[in-house]
C-alpha cells in the first residue's frame, strides 16, 4: 500500500466507525498531518472529554491514552503503539505516593498530568505545563505539598511562585537534555532569536536564563502562541524538535532553530502511519483503566479542569 492509499483508508474506516484521531505535537509530522485534533497534554484532555466520536485513536504515549479513557469512560480508546511509555510517568508508582500520604496525612499531593492512571489515583490535584502555576498558587496555604514527577517543573514552579514543596526525583530523559550550558550558549550564537523553553527543561530553574530578556517559559500551546504574536522571526526551541513541525506550518516566514540536535521522544516516534491504520482497522490496543482506580483518578482531573 503507497502512503497515499493508507492515508485515504484511515480517512475512510475514521468516517464509517466514528473515530476521531487525537496527536500530540511530538508525534511524527505524517500523524500530526492526518489528526483531527493536535495538541499538547491540557488540549488532549479537554478534547477527549468534548468529543462526541465513538472511538479515540489516541496517538501519544500511554499516560496519555489512559488519560482519555479516565475522562471518557464510554468511548473506546485505542493506542496505535500501547507499548509507547515515558521516562517520567514511570518514575513514580501508586506505592510511592501511598507511602509519602501516610507518612504525611496533612499533605497535598500534585501530580503533573505525565503520571500513570494509579499515580493519579492517590493525586489531590494534576496540573500540566499549561496550568501548573495557576494551579500551585491555588491550594490551601500552609499544606506541606508533594510535586510529582517532574524535579525540573517543580524547581521552575517554585522559583516563580516562591511557594515551597517538595519535588521527587523524575525527569523526562529528552528535556533533561536541554541544560543551562546549552541555552545560554545558543542566546550568544543568534542573538536576535528568543529562546521558548519548556519548563520540564532542565535549565529552568537556573537564574541567569529565567532573568535573561530573550528566554520564556512556556507550554507547546504558549510557544505557538509567543512565535505567531510575537514581531521577531527567529526563535530558538528549547522543546521536543518534532513542535518545529507545527511552528512552520503556522509560521512559513519565520525561522525556527532547535536548541540542540537529537531533542527527539523515541516513544512517540513509534506512532506510524502503518500502526494507525492497523490499530483503527483492527480496533486494537485498547486503553481501558478499571473503573475502580478511574472513579479515583478523575478528581484530580476535575480539580485541574475546573481551575
Ligand atoms: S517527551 Fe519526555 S515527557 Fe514527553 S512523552 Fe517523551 S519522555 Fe515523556
């Protein structure tokens, strides 16, 4: 089958089952092309509770998939690649949360949305790149709070909000990657770009590049956002590489540098266009998280979407 047969017989099986096709902006430029919908975490989340499809063909990594299938029981969530997992969800367990609440039972525990559906089972409150501030800065003064997974997030929520917490030890291994050194260095190479940094990087916490007049903190939906508002035309993205996919399709005039080569999630990458197609065909790879642990893990959800 030629690329352009499997992308004309996903468009037709997505109209006879009434599916709908939900990618993340890391996935490969030919998913993100044929989604019905491209987002970051908070976009997904709220999409897959507003649509009225039958099916979800979720192309993200599995928390993600989890994720819609916990706002939206009803609907068949499908996962091209369900063995597409993340450094930092599996950085903390159910156990390590249930350990910490006992032995902190006045404590509050916020779980970034990168987190398996067990770990948000024992969250008061998730958050995503997008709210985390608002979020933060919304809880109960004087509460002892546990951040999860994330150090680098929890270290930039804390050095702009001064609110204190507490921060386990994950990352992911991609932004990780992004450090002060490299940031810095590219602000000297093209001194006309600004530099939009997610805050999972593992420079935002560091001062020089949080005061510096070229750098902003952003989530992918802000970084879309700052390049199209913004009058400059050369920005540099301190972010996962495939985001530049999206940036220039927006944005044909501007210019778009990645802060270093090889930023790049290999588990996103194994969504392809030959396992979507076999995943909507076959209707396999269902995500389904027991009832038991969902009806827990939607409060802190509903929490976040309500702030
Ligand atoms: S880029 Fe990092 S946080 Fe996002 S899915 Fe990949 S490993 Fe997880």
């Amino acid at each position: 089958m030629t690329t352009e047969q499997t992308i004309q017989r996903i468009q037709q099986l997505k109209k006879e089952k009434n599916a709908i096709i939900l990618a993340h902006y890391y996935t490969r430029p030919e998913i993100q092309d044929i989604a019905d919908y491209l987002g970051d975490s908070l976009g997904l989340s709220r999409m897959a509770g507003k649509t009225d499809a039958e099916i979800i063909v979720f192309c993200g990594v599995h928390f993600m998939a989890e994720t819609a299938s916990i706002i939206s029981p009803e609907k068949k969530v499908l996962s091209p690649a369900p063995d597409a997992g993340c450094s930092l969800a599996e950085s903390v367990t159910g156990n390590d949360l249930k350990k910490w609440k006992e032995n902190n039972p006045d404590g509050i525990i916020v779980s970034y949305v990168n987190t398996t559906a067990e770990v948000k089972a024992y969250t008061d409150y998730c958050c995503t790149s997008s709210n985390a501030l608002d979020v933060v800065k919304s809880l109960p003064k004087g509460r002892k709070i546990l951040f999860v997974p994330d150090k680098n997030l929890g270290a930039y929520i804390k050095k702009t909000t001064g609110i204190e917490m507490e921060l386990w030890n994950g990352d992911c291994c991609v932004h990780e990657k992004i450090t002060p050194g490299i940031a810095s260095s590219m602000l000297e190479k093209y001194p006309e770009a600004d530099i939009l940094i997610h805050p999972e990087s593992n420079c935002s916490s560091d001062e020089s590049i949080l005061k510096h007049d070229r750098a902003f903190f952003y989530s992918t939906a802000g970084i879309l956002k700052h390049a199209a508002q913004s009058p400059k035309d050369t920005f540099i993205i301190a972010t996962e590489e495939e985001t530049i996919h999206k940036l220039k399709s927006d944005n044909p005039s501007k210019k778009f540098i990645p802060v270093a080569p090889g930023t790049i999630c290999s588990q996103m990458k194994k969504i392809t266009l030959d396992n979507l197609l076999y995943c909507l065909e076959n209707e396999c790879g269902e995500v389904k998280v027991p009832e038991e642990i969902r009806k827990k893990a939607i409060l802190p959800i509903e929490r976040m979407l309500k702030i």
